[in-house]
C-alpha cells in the first residue's frame, strides 16, 4: 500500500482527504497545515492520522505520493526539490480539479434522485399494474395499481420472490427466454382477468438483468366477450359505463370506422360524435398516425404513443387494444390520457419543491462573516450549541443576523436532514399563532379544517423549529411552549390527547427578556427553559472592523440581485462606514449599500463618499447624546441611571463578592451578570 503526504487542509485538502479515505490501496501518511483549525487538520483529528504543521517532518523515503494543495508556488518549489526521486508530487491544479468533480458528482447525485421521482410519479399515476423482478426473480417494482389489482402493499411485495405474490406468474419465463411476450391473459388468485405484456431487461451485453410486466384488468371486458359477440351488443352494454369514464374512450370497428365515444373524448379532443361515429379513425387525427389502424393491422396493443389530436391540436398520450373475440379481430379500443394532467403534476411538483425549500435552513457557519473578537465568540458557542440537543436563546440588537446563527446551528447539527421551520411570533395574532404552532382539532373553532390540522411543532418533528420575537408571545402562549419544552409534548387547540414531539428549539430576540421578567409580561419558568444556552450576537458598532469583509459579501450578493458590477468601496466611503453608529446592524449597513449602488451609474464601479446618504458619525452623535442629556433625562434613564448606583454599591459592600450581591439584592446571580455587563461596572476594583 502505498503512503500518501498531504500538504495543505482546505477546501481543497479535506476534498483530497475524503477521496484518499476511501481508497484501499492509499494510506494517509499524514496531513501538514499551518492553520491547526483548518478543514483538513480537523478532518485528520477525526480519523486518528498525524498530523503537523512543518511537511519536512515527514517527507521520508518511504512517502510514495505528495499532494500539494495549499496553492503556494514557493512551497510546491520547495517540495519539489525536497522529494525524492521515487516520490510522486501531485501539483494544487490537480487537487482543486479533483474537488470540482466531486461537486459535480454530487450535482449529479441529486439530478439522479430527482429524476427517479419523476419516474416514480409518472409510474404511480397510470391506471396500468406494473411488475418488476430482478434476475433473482424477487420483485423491485409495484406501483399503486398493481397494489390495487393483487391486494396487497407495495411494502410486502417488494424484495419478495414473484411466486410469493404471484404463483402463476410467468415472468421468471422471460429471464430464461429473453422473449417479449404480449397480450397474454392471466387469472390472478382473487379471480380478476388482466391482459399482460411481459418485457425482458436486457444489457447492451445481451445480459438479462430482470424483466417486468404491464397489465390491464380486463375482467368486465373478458365477461362482455365470452357472452356477446356482436359489436352492436357489446357498445349497448359497454357505453354506461365508458360514458362515466375522466378518461377519453373511443371505440372503432374491424375497418377502422367509429363506433363510440363517451364525453370525456368530446372535451379533450373538441371533436362531437357527428364527426367521429361512422368516420375513419384518422378523423381525430391532427399530428401523428392512427393508433387504432396501427393496431388493427398488428392485432397488438399500443401504449403511450404521443400525439396531437382534434381541431386546437390538444396534445396526449394514448393506449390502444384490439378486441379479439374467439381469435377474430373485431375492432379496437382507444383510451386518451391529456398531457396537460400530467403537466399539472409537474407544476404540483414544483410547487411543493418550492414549499421544501422553504422548509429548508440555507445558511451554514460558513456564511457568516467577521473575525472580530465578539464575533468569533459567539460563532464557536453557536458551534458548541449545534452539537447538543439543549435549547438555544439567540440575543442582539434587530438586524444582527440571529435568523443567520440559527440556520447555521440548524445545519450543523444531526437534525440538519429534516425540516427547519421559522416563525415570527411577533407577526400573527395570539390565537392564531398557537394554532399555527400547536395545530388544532376539528371543531375547535368556527371555520376549522375538516379532520383538523398539524401544527408547526408537529411539522418539525426531528428537526427545528425557530421561534423569533420569542418575547413578544402572550404569557398565554408562554404556558404552552413551556409545557412543549419540559414535557417535549404539544396538546392540540381544542384537543385533550398529548402528542409526542422531538424538536429542537432555537429562539431568539432582541428586547430585555429579565425586564419583561420583572414586570411579569415574560413567564420566569420559561426563561430558564429557554436561556440554558443563551448566545449573545454583537451589534456592528461592537465590531467596526468587520465592515470591509461585510461590505465585500453583501456587495457581491446585491451585484447579483440587480444586475451590476460594482467592485468595491472607496477608502474614503469604508471611513465613513466605519464612523457611523449602525442602530439597524448589518441590515441597515445592507439597506444603505443597496441604495447606493441602485443610484450609481452603470459606469462607475467603485462606491465613493457622495454614493452614500447623510449618515450620522459617532462623534456626532455622542455630541447629541449629550445635548440631549443635558437638557432633560427620561424617567428610563434615571432609572437605570439608580439601579447602576445601588448595584454598584452593594457591591463594594460585599468586596465585589457576586453571590453575595446577589442575595443581597434578591435577584437571580445571572440576573446580576447580566446587568454588570449591561452598565459596565468594573469589579476588579472593589475586591
């Protein structure tokens, strides 16, 4: 086995990494990066190979492949005189090439997924039985109208051997004979007629892989032939129920001259029976040749033939069957599918990809973005967050980006596979809202769904559910999420029956929850539920220094919302960025970015200081602050203004003993952090 170095844990490493793992003639010697965080040390960690920071520790004669992917010229120079002459070196090019393959082959992946649903829905929607079996003779195809046919579940056909579910069954025939065979009747045990068609799987190698069958009931037909003979007969007997049929039928003789049509022909073809009884079949025809000539000429039935039928050439599928009556050709049986059914499936399909998505958490770690101190905090407690299953109180400012944090913790976690949905509990009307969240049963309240309906905790079962505005719920509402989280159980509105649920709940808000303790808008009980992990989320005033990589990410994205090519900002605008206060955060900064760029010229491709609208710098607005401070204070911020002196002097009792202050001052001890942190009482001074 040979011995692979990898030097550099990227993107494009730990792609490399991922490959060489699941090889078995490659063994990873080590992995080699400056940065210990990086992907690919990470993804070594894990998988118990060495790792380091210097390739040189290493680089041994017995390493017999090195891949270089850190994209430094100067270091693949420096590995490619260190190596020895046995030593392969596979340059970064290679590696990140190998890595855009593998997202095309997940690209692929999901075509394929996509595809096989396709196939699915268009199986499960023909009225014809379909039975599919391995080269093993076990079943690997059953769709409803075969489980409607054989009465049983496509879940205890498949996987079984086709005798099982079928004792007469003649498609382990096929495997041997390799032969198609059509139109062959069969008596299945609950004593339904089919006619089948039976049709071998074969490679391009002439290797018989499995074979399948299509079949038809044709038990009231079988009954009308063994009884009557003549045609006039059968269309007496046959046209109420054809006449009855959503499926357009049409019926012509052993000469091709129309017998019959029932309504369901007439709307989808806009033909009437004056144009089409006692005409030849090729009346109906508008693109495409005649199915029923076609089938009175071969004595063989046709299926899902495409074509374009009537004077507005309405286009459809269509299946045709001779009726043979005791060996005698006697005419033919036409059934009509409308394509714009099936395309009304696919615009369902659609529809409900667009609901998944919707469904879906679209943000990782990743997307966010910043390096400042705060920041980086509150990512890696976010990271340790997704990893358990407790709950999870994203505070800060509005605008933030806690919506972002709770997609990101969402996608990191083992729930990352089911559903992700958000609520904004300040947007809906408290009776409204809990039955939006817990569902209701039917009944419960005038204008309620027949059978009731699932709430969105149910809907999320095994996922997660964030609960924005979480502060703004009625005390009402409060009682129940409480119960939803010490119990993990929800009661429906109207409904005494306890459901069970397994949902992960990240909430979020940006008022004062303590505050809303104290004058008892905000159930106690629940804030401890919820602020077992609480996760404080910056304003960008705290992390000015993040503003350029921001500017550069939203930039991009807004270029390609509007259509412009903007490239950057202008060291004089970034200064004045930098100046301002940012009351609205992040979005506020993207609100501004927007409009700048909006009333720019499409020649200009750098946003200058007069882009920008008036903004009101910090030192400017301290001035105001303090204007406004000078002249009159509001009762909030005396008040403030008194519990910051009280705090500060319980403390300097207590010698700045937190607990001791605490109970002193009757208030929770994370109550009392919060609040130091809050007036920025320094402490080390009074110890």
């Amino acid at each position: 086995m040979q011995k692979v170095l990898v030097v550099g844990g990227g993107k494009g490493g730990i792609a490399i990494l991922k490959i060489l793992k699941e090889t078995t003639v490659l063994k990873i010697a080590a992995v080699c990066d400056l940065n210990p965080n990086s992907p690919g040390i990470q993804f070594a960690t894990e998988h118990d190979i060495p790792i380091g920071r210097d390739w040189r520790d290493f680089l041994t004669e017995e390493i017999d492949i090195v891949v270089e992917v850190t994209g430094d010229v100067k270091v693949f120079e420096e590995l490619r005189d260190a190596r020895s002459k046995n030593t392969v070196l596979i340059p970064g090019s290679v590696a990140y090439l190998i890595a855009k393959l593998l997202e095309e082959k997940e690209d692929l992946i999901d075509q394929l997924k996509n595809e096989s649903f396709k196939r699915d829905l268009i199986f499960n929607s023909t009225d014809d039985a379909m039975i599919g079996i391995d080269d093993k003779e076990k079943v690997i195809l059953f769709n409803k109208s075969a489980v409607r046919m054989i009465g049983i579940t496509e879940k205890e056909a498949l996987g079984k051997n086709i005798y099982k579910i079928i004792p007469r069954s003649k498609l382990p025939r096929i495997l041997e004979t390799k032969r198609t065979e059509s139109n062959q009747e069969l008596v299945l045990d609950n004593g339904m007629k089919i006619i089948t068609n039976r049709i071998p799987m074969i490679t391009n190698d002439d290797e018989v892989i499995g074979a399948f069958a299509v079949f038809k009931d044709i038990t009231e037909v079988v009954n009308l032939a063994e009884e009557i003979t003549n045609l006039k007969e059968i269309h007496t007997m046959l046209e109420a129920i054809i006449q009855s049929s959503d499926d357009a039928i049409s019926v012509v003789d052993e000469e091709g001259r129309g017998l019959l049509i029932n309504p369901a022909y007439t709307r989808i073809t806009g033909l009437t029976q004056e144009e089409v009884i006692g005409k030849p079949a090729t009346a109906d025809i508008s693109e495409g040749e005649s199915m029923h000539l076609k089938v009175l000429q071969t004595r063989r039935a046709i299926r899902g033939v495409k074509m374009r039928v009537g004077p507005n050439k309405k286009e459809v599928i269509v299946n045709v069957a001779p009726i043979i009556v005791h060996g005698k050709i006697k005419g033919s049986v036409g059934v009509i599918h409308d394509m714009s059914e099936i395309q009304s499936l696919n615009k369902e399909l659609d529809r409900a990809r667009r609901i998944i998505r919707t469904l879906e958490a679209k943000y990782m770690f990743d997307d966010i973005i910043g390096d400042s101190e705060e920041m980086m905090l509150a990512v890696e407690q976010a990271k340790l967050g997704a990893k358990t299953p407790a709950t999870v109180l994203l505070r800060g400012e509005s605008g933030t980006g806690k919506e972002l944090f709770a997609h990101a913790i969402h996608n990191a976690s083992n729930r990352k596979y089911n559903k992700f949905i958000r609520v904004n509990c300040a947007a809906l009307s408290e009776s409204l809202l809990e039955s939006e969240l817990f569902g209701y049963e039917e009944g419960a309240f005038s204008g309620a769904k027949r059978g009731g309906k699932r709430g969105l905790f149910e809907e999320s079962n095994n996922g997660s559910i964030f609960l924005d505005e979480i502060g703004e719920l009625s005390v009402n509402t409060q009682a129940k999420l409480l119960r939803v989280l010490q119990e993990n159980e929800i009661v429906r509105v109207g409904g005494t029956k306890s459901i069970p649920i397994n949902v992960r709940v990240i909430a979020a808000t940006n008022v004062n929850l303590e505050k809303g303790i104290s004058d008892g808008s905000f159930r106690e009980d629940l804030y401890y539920r919820l602020n077992r992990m609480p996760i404080q989320i910056p304003p960008l005033r705290k992390r000015i220094n993040d503003i350029p990589q921001l500017c550069e990410s939203l930039i991009t994205k807004i270029n390609q919302d509007y259509g412009r090519n903007v490239e950057g900002i202008s060291p004089g605008a970034m200064k004045k960025l930098a100046n301002y206060h940012w009351p609205g955060n992040v979005r506020e900064l993207e609100n501004i970015l927007g409009r700048a760029i909006i009333f720019m010229n499409y020649h200009e491709t750098v946003i200058e200081d007069n882009h920008l609208p008036q903004l009101i710098i910090e030192e400017d607005l301290k001035e105001l602050r303090s204007t406004s401070q000078t002249a009159h204070e509001d009762l909030n911020t005396l008040m403030e203004q008194y519990e910051k002196d009280i705090i500060q002097q319980v403390l300097v009792q207590n010698k700045g003993n937190k607990t001791a202050t605490a109970k002193s001052l009757n208030i929770s001890l994370r109550n009392l952090y919060y609040k130091i942190e809050k007036y920025d009482i320094e402490i080390n001074s009074m110890q």
